[in-house]
C-alpha cells in the first residue's frame, strides 16, 4: 500500500470510528483461544479477546493490569489460581474503555483493590450511566494524578500519566525490577487506531507522551501494547513505539493539509 493511501484510508477509519461504541468494539473481537505466557520476572501476559493483560506472580500476590470481558477474565483469573493461593492484591487499569475495563466485575470480592487513572474513573462511570450497566461494573476505588507506587512483595510498581492521548485517562504501568512496561491502548501495534475525542483523546499530546515514554525508558525495557495487528507481536520495543509516533505524526501533518486546502471529511 502507498504511503498516501495509506494515510488516507486512516484518515477514513478516523472518521468511522467517531461513531465507536465501547460495546460495538467489544464484540468485533474476533473469538480464539487464549493465551496465558510467562513473560520474564514472573511478569506475562494473557490473550484472547479485547485489550492485551498483563499479570505479575509475586511474592505477597498477584497483580493484574486491565481485565477485558466479563467472559475472558474468569480463564486469566483460573490461570493465576493455578500457579497459587495467593491473594489478588491489585486490578490496575490503563484506561476505561470496555475492552479492558468490563472484565473488572469477575474481580469483584476478589481484588483487594482496583487502580486507575482519576479521568478513568468518570469516563468509566459515565460510559456506564449511558448504557445503563452501572451493576456490571467494578469502579476503581484508588485513583491517582500524576503517578502511583506499589511494592508487590520483591516487585515494585509505577503508574505514569502524560496527559491526553487516546483518551484523558491513559496511564502507563511499570513493572520495575522486571522492566516491563504496560502502555494500554497509546500503541496500537501497527494497527489502526482509535482516537476517542469524546473522552478527551489529543493527537498532539498523544505524540508528544510517546517521545517522553521513549525518553523514560531503556532500551531493554519490554513493552506490552493494549493492541497489535499480529495478535503475536503485543509486546516490543522503543522502536514499535517509535513507528507508531511517526503514523500519528504523518496522519496529523495529512490532515492538516486537507484541512487547510479546505477539505472536509465529506470530500476528502
């Protein structure tokens, strides 16, 4: 595909996808088997439908990092109940979107606690109050601003918000002495993604936090993105990041231009 379609057929899914629903995009998903994966440090992941997880094993509990669906998260939850009794210490989520938030009612009674940024927290609340399932819902009862810390037994955790980028509400988690980091849905690995103007998502300042989150980490820090086109490449490097930066860049540098010949979505 030429660089200019492609740009422009982004510019088009933009478009369509101003009229996303958490719930339509949920169910797009296309069913498959899990994946449940030992990543490094007793950190991994699990796979199987909507935004990716990622799970500690440590050593005072278990730690959990976005929850999907209410019928996915029970397997990751049986999984980590499989390797030990210990308790569920933390549900930290990256944002409030559906595909990574509606799973948190399986935790219920379950986690001792569910963390998120504060802007998650009211768009979670109300997405809910829209659709009418605020029963399904397990809200986040410890939210933060700028940042949050946790030790999990020999692990020690991080939160990091750099403003708006696909929502108001994304947050990065670090898992430090594993040098893992969580980024949600700020990269969608060379897929398409959804910029969610309705709850405040910011192209600009989407590309300016990818430079910071590339400035913050090293090069053997091991990303895990909420979303890939390869359902095998979820996690990856600062170059991922960078190749991602450069597809906002180039879309908004597009956009503008058509903008400024005074074309609209209509005619472009």
């Amino acid at each position: 595909m030429q660089r200019r379609q492609f740009i422009q057929n982004s510019a088009l899914a933009m478009a369509v996808l101003s009229f996303y629903k958490s719930d339509v995009f949920a169910n797009t998903n296309l069913a498959r088997a899990y994946q449940f994966k030992l990543l490094r440090n007793d950190v991994g992941i699990f796979t199987e439908q909507g935004g990716t997880i990622a799970w500690l094993n440590g050593t005072s509990g278990f730690v959990v990092v976005d929850s999907q669906f209410p019928t996915t998260a029970p397997h990751v939850i049986e999984e980590l109940k499989n390797l030990s009794e210990k308790p569920f210490k933390y549900l930290l989520n990256t944002h409030h979107h559906g595909d990574h938030t509606a799973g948190n009612i399986a935790f219920k009674d379950l986690a001792e606690h569910v963390v998120a940024h504060q802007n998650s927290l009211v768009n979670q609340k109300l997405a809910a109050e829209k659709a009418k399932n605020n029963d399904k819902q397990l809200y986040p009862d410890v939210t933060f601003g700028k940042g949050w810390k946790a030790p999990v037994g020999k692990e020690k955790i991080s939160a990091s918000y750099y403003g708006s980028g696909h929502t108001n509400g994304d947050v990065v988690y670090h898992f430090e002495n594993a040098n893992i980091a969580h980024v949600g849905d700020l990269v969608f690995n060379r897929r398409y993604p959804y910029i969610d103007k309705d709850n405040g998502a910011h192209i600009g300042n989407w590309i300016t936090a990818l430079e910071q989150i590339q400035n913050k980490f090293d090069n053997d820090t091991l990303f895990i993105w909420g979303h890939s086109l390869n359902p095998e490449k979820v996690t990856g490097n600062k170059a991922d990041i960078k190749a991602f930066q450069n597809y906002l860049q180039s879309l908004m540098t597009f956009v503008g231009s058509e903008i400024k010949a005074g074309k609209t979505k209509e005619r472009s």
